[in-house]
C-alpha cells in the first residue's frame, strides 16, 4: 500500500512541476464540477435500475442519498 501512496505522490508532483499549457487547460477543465455531472447521471441511472429490479422498498432513498454523496463530495 506505501508503494501505491508513494507512486500517486511523486506522480502528483510531477504532473503539477510541469506547469505546461497543456496540462494547465486540462486540469482546470477536469477540477470543475459541470464536467462530472454526466457521469453523476449515469451512475444514478444505473443505482436507479439496480435497486428497481431489485424490488427493495426503500431504494430511492437510498439512490438519492448516494447522488447528493457524489455532487457535494
């Protein structure tokens, strides 16, 4: 597990020491919430259709509960 700590850290630094256009404009559009919000859709979609096939009683509440988890992270 230090390893994999370790790896995420220096791969860290050295993505932020490169401080290249590029990566700048990237960085910025990946950090900004709008961009997730697809993907926060489709992951409630999916927790939708899980929990209905499941038939388990109280699935919205826990499908909401998970989506409002990720929005305000």
């Amino acid at each position: 597990m230090e390893f994999v700590s370790s790896f995420d850290q220096d791969l860290f630094l050295f993505l932020n020491g490169k401080h290249n256009p590029f990566f700048d404009n990237v960085m910025y559009w990946v950090s900004s919430m709008l961009l997730w919000i697809p993907l926060y859709i489709l992951i409630f979609i999916f927790l939708f259709r899980y929990f209905k096939v499941r038939n388990t009683p109280d699935w919205g509440i826990h499908v909401v509960l998970i989506f409002v988890i990720l929005i305000f992270q």
